[in-house]
C-alpha cells in the first residue's frame, strides 16, 4: 500500500473533512479525486488499481502520472502537518482499543502505517509510542528484534530532544527584550549551536537550525545578514521547507511565514521597492493558510502591514490632490484595497478584549488609518476619528515611539479634508506632547511640510514659504519629504524657491 493510502486511511473523520476542503477550495481536483477514492473504497486498492480509478487505465504513462499525483497529494498534507501537527495521533488510541478486542492484526496493520506515514512526516512523538508499541510487542513475543526497536525509540527521541533545543535556544537567548545583552562572544557560540544542526539529516531539523542562525542574524542587525549570500541562503530556505512541507513542526509555530518576515526584512533594508512587495504579495497570499492565527497576533504579518502601509503613504502620499484617484495605478489601487481588507479583519479579532496586545492594537489601528487617508471624504473623516480616540483612549500607555507616525497621519487627514485649523492645532499637540523628542526624522520633517503648508493657505504670510524652503534643505536625503514639499509647491502655487 502506497504511503499517500495509508495516510489518508489514518485520518479521523474531521481532519479527512479539513483536508478534502482545502483541496476543493484551492482547486487542486485531482488531489482530492484521489484522497476521496482512497478513502470511501470498500477495499483497500493496489497502486494500479487506483491508477486505473483515477485515470482510466494503467499503462506505463498514466502510471508516471499517477506515481507524481501520489508524491504531490502527500506534499499538499502540509496543510495538516502545519495547522494540525498531531492528526495521527489519535491512531495510537485505536491501537489500543483493537487490541483490547483481540484485533490483533487489524491494530498492528494501523500501527505499521501509522509508523511509516509518522516517519515521512517527522511527528517524532507519535513514532516514539508507536516504536514502543513494536518494542514490547516483539518482548512479549520473544523476538529479538526488540532491541532494534529500543534503538529506534532512542533515536526518535533524541531527534525530539533536538528540536526542542533550537526552540529553547531561540526563546532563552533570543527574546525580544534582551538584544543590547547579546555580546559578539555569546553571538558566535550561538551560531556554533545552530550550525552543528544545519546538515542533520532530519529536514525539520535542519529547517529549524537553518532558521535560527537567519533569525539571529536578522534580530542583531548583524553585518553578516545583509550579505549577499543571504539571499540565496533564504531561497534555499524557503525552497526546503515548500520540498518538505508536509513535516511537522511545533504547533502554533508558523515556521513559514517567518522565513518570509526574514526575506521581507532583507529586502527593506536593501530599498529594493519590487522585491519588497513581492515578498509582500506572497505573505499576503499565504497568510490565511493557517487556522490558529484568528486565536492570536501573526507578528510577521503585522511586520508586512507596517511595510506596506509605509510604502503606500511614502511612494503615494498625495491624498490631498483632487485628481489623486485618477492618476493612481490600477494595481496599487487593488493592493491598498486588499491590505484594508487585511487590516480590518484583524481589527474585529476577539482577541483584543483581555489587553493583552494593546501596543499590537496601537500599531495596527495607525496602519489602518493612515490606510483610510487613501480612501475618499468618509474614509478620511474615519482616519482622523480612530486617530484621535486612540490618542485619547490609550494616553497612559507608554507608546512615545509611535507618537510622530500617528501624527503624521492625523495631520495628513486634517490636511486633505482641507480643515488647515485643524492641522496648525494637532501640529502644536504634537509638539507638546512629544517635546522635540523625535524617533523618527522623516515623520518630523513631514509634520512640518504640512503645518507650514497650512499657515501659508490661511494667512499667505513669507515667513511660511521661507520656512517650507529651510525644511526642503533641512531634509537631505529623504527624497520623499523633499517630494512632498515641491508637490505642495506646486499643487498650491506657494511661491517657494525649492
């Protein structure tokens, strides 16, 4: 019996559901032609006999064919490996209650296929009691072979002890906290740790060690992740675990989505604009594959929201312009149309009642805002109300370095709904509230642009034009500020020497 059969036979009724359903819903119609023969046939087939019931006959062709449909199917249970990494495990139980029944060969033809499919898939818990089952099977049997499963079990277990490792490792030396604790001695005896592990021959293993040595890098800034060979190193990454999806990791571990956060964050910090939204596109793309993530916050993907939404308010930040929707692509038009899609479904989340995301709440109801400024009058008008509750509602909670792009937003709305009061007042809110301390210099100097920009629209006085050309100077290489102003220049007819 082929490993694709057997793993679709172990199957409880729910996860076989869950796994018909996300074929169906992918489109992937032969796949789940296949998974539904195997599963309400009366008889267990042999591999020509579902050749045959799938394609029509069996001929050597149609047999290559079947043969890649069989290894392409078991590639697609990734989809239970990463949302479900423990659906054989129930299969130990039957063992047990079948033997109870005297169905002694009927739990050992469960146990021998849940060993095999247990193996491809790296769900080393399940091979350990299943092993074990082996093991005293043959005890009480006096077979020798005992020990050879004894020594299996030590094997299962070690590559259990493995993994569990690279995740201590990760979480003990690499917290979000202690950064400014990790001296270049400790960095070097980390990637020591996980480069012993890189070449294991257990590919969730590997995967993992892989992973950790990126992180790590990527978490200290460090020089050498922003070498040229850790792009192809990523590909490379990325290319195993896509080949190897259907092994198991930890559960709630989205080992995926953060390779690539990792790609995501090299191509930021490279200022490559096309590759960035690719790999924008492709978290977008594939972060709805896992189920866990409506219970808690997919920080990865809020990394992507915070790329995107900077990106979309740098590169097309001219919300004020009467003709702004006309002369904005059509393909940025959908992209910014589907990240507030995004974003409000997170919003809606019961997730963030019991407080404990607050700061996560923070930034995404500032992406969605400045988002909204994209949007027409009522979007707008919505923008500067969330902005402003969030200002009011959360003014205890210590949020000092999000205060210049919440104000950057703010002011933005106010400036497009052309209410300029408004602008020169949340301007000296600004000011106050954040006295000089600025996290971000672009923010700042952009904040300026507008004020400067409003006070000469009210009271047409030089002093504001003169002040519009100190900050154009004043901004040096942030082109987009620079950008900014001569727009406002322009579009205004604010006699400004750029």
């Amino acid at each position: 019996m082929i490993s694709i059969q057997k793993q679709i036979l172990l199957l409880s009724d729910f996860h076989f559901k869950e796994f018909a359903d996300y074929l169906s819903k992918t489109n992937a119609e032969l796949p789940h032609k296949l998974i539904s023969t195997i599963r309400h046939s009366k008889k267990h087939h042999e591999s020509d006999e579902l050749c045959a019931l799938i394609y029509g006959d069996a001929i050597e062709k149609t047999k290559r064919k079947f043969l890649q449909l069989t290894h392409h199917t078991f590639k697609l249970s990734g989809f239970l490996s990463r949302n479900y990494p423990n659906y054989l495990k129930h299969n130990l139980q039957t063992i047990e209650e079948l033997l109870s029944k005297g169905e002694k060969q009927k739990a050992n033809d469960i146990a021998e296929w849940l060993f095999d499919v247990a193996e491809k898939i790296e769900d080393f818990t399940t091979l350990i009691e299943v092993t074990k089952f082996f093991a005293q099977q043959c005890f009480i049997k006096e077979s020798k072979e005992a020990n050879k499963y004894h020594k299996k079990v030590e094997t299962y277990i070690s590559f259990e002890q493995i993994k569990n490792s690279i995740y201590l490792y990760l979480r003990e030396n690499l917290f979000f906290k202690g950064r400014e604790n990790i001296s270049k001695t400790q960095t070097n005896k980390d990637l020591a740790f996980f480069n012993q592990y890189i070449d294991h021959e257990s590919s969730s293993i590997n995967i993992l060690a892989r992973f950790g040595k990126y992180y790590e890098l990527s978490f200290l800034s460090h020089p050498d992740f922003y070498k040229p060979g850790t792009s192809k190193g990523l590909d490379d990454l990325e290319r195993d675990f896509l080949n190897n999806a259907h092994v198991c990791f930890h559960y709630l571990d989205d080992i995926y989505f953060k390779i690539l956060g990792l790609r995501l964050q090299l191509t930021v910090n490279q200022n490559n604009t096309e590759s960035m939204l690719q790999e924008v596109k492709k978290m977008n793309n594939v972060s709805s594959f896992l189920k866990f993530w409506g219970s808690y916050i997919n920080i990865p993907e809020i990394f992507s929201f915070s790329v995107q939404a900077s990106h979309y308010m740098s590169s097309y930040a001219f919300v004020f312009r009467d003709d702004y929707h006309k002369t904005l692509p059509n393909d940025i038009k959908e992209n910014i149309q589907f990240l507030k899609q995004k974003l409000e479904s997170e919003l809606v989340k019961n997730i963030w009642d019991d407080g404990e995301y607050i700061i996560k709440l923070i930034n995404l109801k500032c992406f969605y805002s400045a988002v909204l400024l994209t949007g027409d009058t009522i979007d707008k008008t919505k923008s500067v109300k969330i902005l402003e509750d969030t200002l009011v509602s959360y003014q205890q909670i210590p949020f000092q370095k999000f205060l210049d792009g919440m104000f950057v937003a703010l002011i933005m709305g106010y400036f497009s709904l052309q209410q300029y009061e408004k602008v020169i007042t949340t301007y000296k809110r600004y000011k106050k509230i954040t006295a000089d301390q600025i996290v971000v210099k672009e923010n700042d100097l952009t904040i300026d642009a507008y004020y400067f920009t409003s006070q000469y629209l009210t009271n047409h006085r030089k002093q504001y034009t003169e002040k519009l050309k100190a900050t154009y100077d004043q901004a040096g290489s942030f082109e987009h500020v620079k950008l900014l102003i001569s727009e406002l220049g322009n579009y205004y007819k604010i006699p400004v020497t750029l």
